[in-house]
C-alpha cells in the first residue's frame, strides 16, 4: 500500500469549497510511485500512476516535492467516469521565478517539469471518448514548466473535454517558458460545446513562446480571469471564433514584446481589459470581435514604445475613456452604435479615414471642431412622417433598397459618410450603404451594421457608414440605404456629406448625432 506523504500539505486549502470527506486533505507524493525528479530520467510513468491512484482512490492532490521531472511522453487524466471526486490539484514548491528569452530560470529551483522535443503537451485532459460529455474542476500552483522554444514540449496543459463545463479551471503561482502554447483548450475535436470555465489564470510569469492562454471550439473557455501575469517575448493571448464566451477580465498583465498581443473572438460575452502595461507591441495591441452582442470595457491601459500598433472593436458595445493616440495607437471599430462611444480621440474606420471623437455626443446640426459640417445635409425618406427620437420625420420601412436620395455632385475617391437613425422590423441582417451612378452602376457598397441585427425589434440605433466613390459617373451620383435579404427595417431621415480627396488616417470625418 503506497504511504502517502506528506498525508496533510502544509498550508493546503480547500480552493475547490466542495464538502467531501477527510480524502480531499490527503496528498499524493509523485516520488511514492517512483519519480526521480533528476531532469534525466524518465517521470511520466510514475506520475501517470500517481494520478490513476488518485483518480481510483478519490484523492485530489498530486504533490511535487523539489526537482526536475522529466516527461518522455504526456500524462493522461481520462475523466471517463463520475467519481465522488473528480478533482485535481497539482502543488509544488517553485514560485514564479523570473527567466529571460535565452535563459529559462533556474532549472532545478524548486519543482520543475521538463520534456521530450515535440510531444503534444505535458498533461492533457481528456476522455476515451470525447463524444461524450463530462466536467471536472483542476488546480495548478507553484511549479515551473519549462520547453524550450522548439526544443521542448509544444504545451504545458491542452484540454480536450467537452459537453459540461470544466470549473473551477485554475493556474496561479507558476512559471512557463518557451512554449508553443503554454495552456490550451481545444474542443473542436469532439463535436461538444462548453471545456474550461471560471478560468483564473493569475500571478504566473509566462516568458517567450508564443501563446500564453490559445483556445479553441465554441466556448472552449468560458468565464476568464487573466490577470496579474507577466508576459514577456511572444506570450500572447488568443481565442478563435467563439472560443470565448462568459464575462472576461484581463487586467492588471504586464504585456511585452508581443505582436497581436490580445486577439479575442467571443460568442457571446461581456468583459474587461484594463490596467495592463503594454510595452513594444506592435500589431494588434487589443483585437476583440464578437459574433453575438456583446460588451467591452477597456483601459485605461498604460503604452509606451507601442507607436503605430492598433486595437480593433466589432460587433460589441465598446466603453472607453482612453485616448489611444496619446500613445500613438490608433483605434478601428467596424460599425458604430449611439451607445457604444464614450471616447476622446480619433476612431479609424476599416474604410481607412478616422472619426473625430472628441465630441461624442454633438447636437443635430451643430458645428463641430475643427471644422463645420458644411458639405452636406438632411434628406427625408419616402413612407410616412412619423414621430422618432430625433423629431418627427419621415420614416421608411425597407425590405431591399430604399428611395433614392437626390443627385450629388461627387468625384471618383471622394468618401461619403451616411448616418441616420435606424430600427429592425425583422430579420436578423444588416444595414449597409450603396453608390450608384446615373446609368444605375454601383460605385461603392459600405459593409453592414452590426449594430441593427444586434438591438431588439423596434429598438432604435444611430447607424453611421463610410463608403468610396470607386468609378466616375457621366452625370451625378446617387445614395441609398439597403438592408440583407429577409431583414425588414425602418428608416429615419438621413444625413448625407463627403469629404473629398482625404488623407487616409488623417482627415476626419465629422459627424452629428441627434437630440437623444
């Protein structure tokens, strides 16, 4: 029978709150079953062992007393079965110690994991068949699991469990280095939705690699909390479409040396990213679409040596106080929404000219600075006269393309912004912005709105487009809104100008938004 030691860790605490018996104090050596813990000889046999005792025996803890422990191969969890228990903590006695791109840290400080060029991961979390659902909850703390920039494990931890959500998922107190991606979850394999949830990913030091956190599948991680990490050399964040979902916060990281350091693709979520540091990023500093409604508070943030970086918005409400040109960042969102601008600055448009927003809220027809609105002007609809948040005024209801509004004098280059206030009947498309010459050719189409198939039927939102004139027109040119096929939706009057010859990123494009 193996001796459990030591039977009661010192300093343990129930994390994991849940009221079993006396079998959640005990701990599991991985030196009872063998382990070496030399960095030469081969640990993953015994430390499989240890934890398929566990998992037999209802024991949570796993231990790793001082050492290197060297993986041949990764170590299996199969969460096949219900136990009474179906936990796991891991513990060591490392902190997360400091390395550099070219110096991993001391190796045999405290307790350390190490392996075999190109193995998949060092522990993976899976099931003999991924088909089927399960959860489990997992905790990881103080120990250093070093790769070695292509010469190492390719992760530390990947999960492939699917159907119920894993939670509590948590990583404190650790160190990783030089890995391709440190802790992923990957569920595209089993067809199932929902892996890891209330994810804490806190006070780790992740160090050259390339990700820190890489998810995939929908909603492979939900509820994240990414926080109070340093992440030096290529340690980037990155979830793919839908992988993330659930309220997410990432504050508090000192974020260095990345390119697209933050890439978020969320489901449907709300969330947060503020306080980090970002130094020498370049790319995306902060890149969050989201495929469903959702919301996103961010910064203030601190940026410095990040001239020329960006950081892109879409389908969300986004709330920010920051001016990201401050610090030479640019900010780009595809699509605004009257709600969704609390800025100072200027907003970059994915057509390439900018959005002046040091006034966010400015009265219909007001002047605005640095210049006036001179070049354009209101246009009524065709339907009925109709009482709306800017007044009473016609309003049309569209199911294809609405009246043409009168002709304009433009030039082939111009941009002509478009802005009116909109409400979706039914269907669940967008509103977009069309061009045409007076042949009846098209000379630009804008992109859709997001923010018409995101608001409620009936609800009204301030919808602005940009659009080219990409060909010359013998006489004059023509401008009408149209909306996705299936979508039905009312339309107020319609502000129309153009800027003329501008310099991409330079010349703003000034708009008004209504007495709301």
């Amino acid at each position: 029978m193996t001796t459990l030691i030591p039977k009661y860790y010192p300093g343990f605490t129930n994390s994991v709150n849940r009221p079993f018996n006396e079998k959640l104090q005990e701990v599991v050596s991985v030196k009872d079953f063998g382990a070496v813990g030399d960095g030469v000889a081969s640990d993953d046999v015994a430390v499989q062992k240890a934890i398929d005792y566990m998992y037999a025996n209802n024991i949570c803890t796993l231990y790793f007393p001082d050492g290197t422990y060297y993986f041949n191969q990764p170590v299996t969890i199969l969460f096949d079965g219900v136990p009474a228990l179906n936990s796991f903590r891991f513990i060591g006695t490392s902190t997360a110690c400091m390395g550099s791109a070219s110096n991993p840290g001391p190796l045999y400080s405290g307790s350390t994991i190490t392996g075999k060029t190109g193995i998949t991961s060092m522990f993976i979390f899976s099931k003999t068949d991924l088909t089927v659902g399960n959860g489990y909850a997992f905790e990881c703390s103080n120990i250093s699991f070093i790769s070695g920039l292509g010469i190492g494990p390719l992760s530390a931890f990947v999960n492939y469990v699917g159907g119920y959500p894993a939670r509590p998922f948590v990583i404190k107190n650790c160190y990783f280095w030089g890995f391709s991606k440190a802790i992923v979850s990957d569920i595209t394999t089993s067809g199932l939705s929902t892996g890891i949830c209330q994810v804490t990913i806190r006070e780790n030091n992740f160090i050259s690699g390339d990700y820190a956190l890489y998810a995939k599948g929908q909603n492979a991680i939900l509820d994240l909390d990414f926080s109070n990490n340093c992440s030096e050399g290529g340690a980037r964040i990155f979830t793919d479409t839908g992988a993330l979902g659930g309220s997410f916060r990432i504050t508090d990281n000192l974020m260095e040396g990345q390119a697209d350091a933050i890439v978020l693709n969320v489901g449907l979520g709300a969330g947060e990213i503020a306080r980090n540091y970002f130094e020498l990023n370049t790319g995306y500093l902060i890149y969050v679409v989201a495929s469903a409604p959702s919301a996103l508070n961010l910064g203030p943030n601190y940026i410095t040596n990040c001239s020329g970086a960006k950081v892109f918005v879409g389908n969300l409400y986004l709330t920010t106080t920051q001016n990201l040109e401050d610090f030479g960042v640019k900010l780009f969102m595809d699509g605004l929404t009257i709600s969704s601008i609390q800025n100072a600055g200027t907003l970059y448009t994915t057509d390439g000219c900018s959005v002046n927003l040091s006034l966010p809220y400015v009265p219909m027809l007001t002047s605005v600075t640095p210049g006036t609105l001179t070049t354009g002007a209101w246009y009524p609809n065709g339907g009925s006269s109709q009482v709306t948040p800017i007044g009473t005024c016609n309003v049309e209801t569209i199911t294809a393309s609405s009246s043409v509004y009168p002709a304009y004098t433009f030039a082939s280059g111009d941009w002509i912004v478009v802005m009116t206030i909109a409400r979706r009947v039914s269907g669940s498309g967008g509103l977009y912005v069309g061009i045409y010459s007076n042949t009846g050719a098209f000379c630009g189409n804008s992109g859709t709105t997001a923010s018409i198939g995101n608001a409620a039927i009936g609800e009204w939102v301030f919808v602005m487009r940009v659009v080219q004139v990409t060909a010359a027109s013998a006489a004059s040119y023509r401008v009408r809104w149209a909306v996705q096929s299936g979508t039905v939706c009312d339309i107020a009057s319609t502000y129309v100008y153009r800027i003329s010859t501008p310099t991409a990123n330079v010349t703003p494009i000034y708009y008004c938004l209504p007495n709301f």
